[in-house]
C-alpha cells in the first residue's frame, strides 16, 4: 500500500487553478482567458465575454485565433513558444468609436515536471501586470509543495514567494503561544532584521493591540493600511517606516496540528491591500493548510505503515514458527495464507495452495459439503471440529482444527490452527485392535 500524496496535489492544483481563475478573475476589470491544452479549449472571463460577443465563458481555440494577428496564433501549438511574451486581441466591439486592440500578456502554465498544460492571458495597459504576478505565486507554491517533504520548507516556500514574486518588502509566518502571551517568528523571507527589534504579546498591552495580535484573537483577518498614522501600530511605528513598511496584513490560520499561525506581510505603499490581492492572499492560505494537512497525513500513514509491518513481522515469525498448522481461508473458500508447518503436514509447497480451493485439501471434495462448512464456520464465528484432509500423494490426514473469524477492511476470513492427530489416530486404532486380540484370546482359553 503506497500512499500517493504526488496525485492528490496535482488534483488539488487543478482544483486551485480552477478556483482562482472563476472566484477572482471572473469578474476582474481586465481581461482574462486560459487555454487548457489538454482539452484544447479557452475559458475567458466576463470582460473578454463581452468584448468578443460570446454566449457562453468557453470557446474553441479555433473560434479564438480569429480575434488574433497572425504571428500569434502559433502560440497555440504544442510546439509553441513558452516564454513570456505579449499578443494583441481584436475584438469585433469598438472602444470609444475606433476598432479594439488589447494587449495581453501571456504566462506558461506548467506541471509538477515542467510540462507545459495550458496558457494564461492577461490584458494589461501599464508595466505591472498584477494578475500575471499573482499566478506565478500560487502556480509556483503548489509545485512547491509537490516536491517538499519537510513542515519547515512548505512554509519557507510561501515567504520566498511572496517576497519574491510578490514583491512585498516582508513575509513571515508566526505562530501563537497563549501560554508564553506571545506570537514567535518561525519563518521569514525579505527584511527580517524588523523581526528582531519587535515583540508581539496577546495581552491587552499596546505590543498587544496590533494586526498580528488582532488576527490571532479574533481570528480574523486584520489590515493596517496605513502604519505612519495608525494609533494602534505605535509601538513598532519607528522601526517599520525605517524599512518603508506603509501597510501590512496579517491573516490568521490553523496548522495541521491546530495550532494558530499567521502569515504576516508588509508593503511599500499605504492602502496597498485592495479585494484581489486579499483574494490571492486567502487562495494561498487554504492551499498552505492543504499541503500541511497532506504532508501530515503522509507522515502519520507512513508510520502506520511502519507499525503494520512490525505487526505482520511479528505475526508472520509466530506463524513460521508453530508447530501447528495454519490457514487463511476467504469466503469463497479460497487458500489466501498458509504456514510453513501445514506445507510439512501435507506436503504441498506454498505457491501449490495459495489461491486453490478448500476442496484441493478436504477429503470430501463435493461442492455442496464444502460450502456449507463454510457458511456454518462463518455463521458461528469459532469453533473447534475434527475433519480428514488428503495430501499431495492422496494420504488421508486426521486433524483437529481449532478456527475463528477475522476483518480485513470489508472481507471476512476463517483463520484456522490445525494439529495433525493422524498418528494419534492410528495409535488408537493399534491399541483397539490389541484389545480385541488380548479379549479374544481370554475367551478362547
């Protein structure tokens, strides 16, 4: 059994693409489309819906290169460009009396190996391209987090990204201690050197009354749009406009193991946090505390698994080692497991039982008989009963056999011990037949 965390995160990549694309670019001011080149179509937002006079968010990628100049169209092509670039779109509306030309910008979409599946486009009309800059972190977090094993890099990985791709000045994630009144830094990315010249309580006390201390109380996410003139951000006021910190977020969240962190960032202008870039924020949250949950889940399945086999190891050393028989028997009276001992009591070898019939050993072969036993075996859950089974060479064995039933997720099985009595038997029939001799004897004299 092999956990495949790899399949749910591309599931749940797709699943975030999917999620980002109709919560927050949907009704985004500026155009947006993505071509899926798997399925070969390209969904578009409502703007490009409008522009384009679509009845529907879908067209075929056929439909859509009419919209584009020739020398773009290649794009399109398996064999396409990858590179970051721009295309112009003209759609048959008209802006302000003169036909359309829109400028997109267009971003590779890649899996976990670096294959190209898709292409996302977004108009643009300065140098910012704010929606290009967003997908880059999500897109690059969840590769991230495909790859990574470890708590502490998951974590790393969000604060890069969103210093580096997101052009924040700093990005840290803290966790809350209630017991210590205090919130503690455990990863940062950008001018972390703030982070030693502050201290965060939970307590009533000014150094309690900020947006991270607010965030983990209420739990709620809690902005400061502006740090140079809020009265609640006095306390690290002086060394946050020294590094040009003019807004900062704080967004609380549960951990894995329901811990309270937050993952804290700053910008470098006031008013800086507007309802997209809040959205992307909360996108990336929820896809952290799924690659936590994952990786947790991953560790605690690895460790059972760990356990099982010491189980099996244990179970498996006891059986190769009794004296008596053993044998696993599903409910169509299938040999699922044997031990080394009832391969010596009847001389077949392992791979000669496992997967044949019951009928294969009992003496009495009929069909009827044997599936009977078994609806009564299964009926009375244990039991101990004498039956007669033949070996590999036709020999009829006696045996005593001691059973009960078991559970393996939904099937069921008969787990028997068996103890040869043939020789048992036999001496019983020698003294019975010396008895006979000496009585017949005593009455003959």
């Amino acid at each position: 059994m092999k956990f495949n965390a790899e399949t749910i995160l591309s599931s749940r990549m797709k699943d975030a693409l999917h999620s980002t694309l109709y919560k927050l670019y949907l009704n985004y001011p500026k155009g947006v489309f993505y071509w899926d080149s798997q399925e070969d179509q390209i969904w578009v937002n409502h703007r490009f819906q409008k522009l384009l006079l679509l009845q529907d968010i879908t067209i075929s990628r056929e439909d859509f290169q009419k919209y584009l100049e020739p020398s773009a169209k290649h794009v399109f092509s398996d064999n396409g460009t990858t590179l970051k670039t721009t295309i112009d779109i003209f759609p048959p509306t008209r802006i302000g009396g003169d036909r359309a030309k829109l400028s997109v910008f267009l971003q590779p979409v890649e899996d976990a190996q670096n294959q190209r599946i898709g292409i996302l486009g977004i108009e643009y009309t300065d140098d910012k391209f704010p929606l290009e800059r967003v997908f880059n972190i999500a897109n690059q977090f969840q590769q991230v987090a495909l790859r990574t094993r470890q708590r502490k890099k998951i974590l790393q990985a969000i604060c890069d990204l969103l210093v580096e791709e997101g052009k924040f000045l700093l990005a840290w994630i803290g966790e809350a201690q209630p017991r210590k009144n205090r919130v503690v830094p455990i990863c940062w990315s950008g001018k972390g050197d703030y982070l030693e010249n502050i201290r965060i309580t939970l307590d009533d006390s000014p150094t309690g009354k900020g947006p991270t201390a607010i965030a983990v109380k209420t739990q709620r996410m809690f902005i400061c749009r502006d740090t140079e003139n809020d009265p609640a951000f006095a306390p690290w006021r002086e060394q946050a406009l020294a590094r040009g910190f003019l807004s900062t977020l704080a967004f609380p969240f549960r951990d894995e193991l329901d811990n309270i962190l937050t993952l804290n960032l700053y910008a470098h202008e006031k008013f800086h946090f507007d309802e997209n870039e809040i959205q992307l924020i909360e996108h990336l949250v929820n896809d952290l505390i799924f690659a936590l949950e994952v990786l947790h889940k991953r560790k605690a399945l690895q460790q059972s698994l760990r356990n099982l086999e010491k189980e099996h190891w244990k179970t498996t050393q006891f059986l190769s080692t009794s004296l008596d028989g053993f044998l696993l028997i599903d409910q169509k009276g299938i040999i699922r497991d044997v031990n080394p001992a009832y391969c010596s009591i009847s001389g077949y070898t392992f791979p000669e039982l496992i997967g044949n019939p019951l009928n294969l050993l009992e003496f009495s072969s009929e069909h009827p008989q044997i599936q009977q036993k078994l609806k009564s075996w299964f009926q009375h859950k244990q039991g101990r009963y004498t039956t007669t089974h033949r070996t590999k060479t036709g020999d009829p064995l006696q045996l005593e056999v001691s059973y009960c039933t078991i559970e393996s997720g939904r099937k069921k099985y008969i787990a028997s011990f068996i103890r040869n009595i043939t020789p048992e038997k036999k001496l019983i029939k020698q003294l019975e037949k010396s008895e006979r001799q000496y009585r017949e004897l005593v009455e003959n004299s």
